[in-house]
C-alpha cells in the first residue's frame, strides 16, 4: 500500500531522475541499489554501535554501516554520497569527494580500534570492507 499522492510519487522521481543526471546506466543502476539497500534497512543495528565502538561522526558512521550490509560487493562513491546524505536535499550536497575523506577517517578510526575488518578500494567501482590481511613474516 502506497500512502504518496501522484505529486509525491512525481516528485521522488524528479529527485531521482536529477541524482543520476550524467551518469551511466550502470552507475545510476548502482546508486539506486545503494541506496534502497540503506533504506529498507529496518533495524539500522550497527549505526550507532559504529559511533561508539569506533569514534564515528553519524555520517562516517552511515557510511561504514553501508560498507558493513553490502558485504562483499563493493559500494560506488555516488551510492556512498545518498546513503551518507540522505537526510539533506541533494542540491545541498557538497562534492562527491568527501566520501574519499570519509573513507580516510574511517580507516584511521577502525585501525585505532584494531577492527578486524578495514575498508579495500575497488578501483572504478568504489570501496568494499575486507578482512584485515595478516602479513607474512619476513624471511630473510
């Protein structure tokens, strides 16, 4: 059951239609899973354990939480800015590249907590959380 009006429904389809202006298929495609994975989220069960487990700002921490339910399939920059701002009207967005600086904080925070996970970029599709990998011991 849909409790939007036809203006409401057109509306979100604007928003939407605007988001994805200029990119790809693919990228577009990307940004909605992304943020309908974010959304239909019902229990938001690690966003606010990420703010005090590992120091998190609440958009670092919305970030990771996206990072922590895509698994193994890596998340866009574009899909990372909705999920990281879907609180704010997109006009109101700044530059896609905090994300990058999200991402810095983010690995700092998570290395200062000794997590057993750290965020892998995925080059040309965005990030992704990874076991941390034990490196081998120096053999001489």
């Amino acid at each position: 059951m849909n409790d939007m009006t036809p203006m409401e429904e057109d509306f979100c389809l604007v928003e939407f239609r605007e988001a994805v202006h200029g990119l790809s298929d693919k990228e577009a495609k990307d940004y909605l899973m992304d943020v309908l994975d974010y959304l239909l989220d019902p229990t938001m069960e690690n966003l606010w354990d990420n703010v005090e487990k590992y120091g998190l700002s609440p958009r670092e921490s919305r970030v990771l939480h996206a990072l922590q339910r895509a698994g193994k399939r890596p998340l866009t920059k574009n899909g990372l800015m909705a999920v990281a701002y879907s609180d704010v009207p997109d006009t109101e967005w700044p530059q896609v590249k905090i994300i990058d600086v999200f991402v810095c904080k983010i690995r700092k925070k998570l290395r200062e907590a000794n997590a057993d996970f750290e965020i892998e970029t995925i080059w040309g599709l965005g990030y992704r959380l990874s076991p941390i990998k034990e490196e081998a011991p120096y053999a001489a």
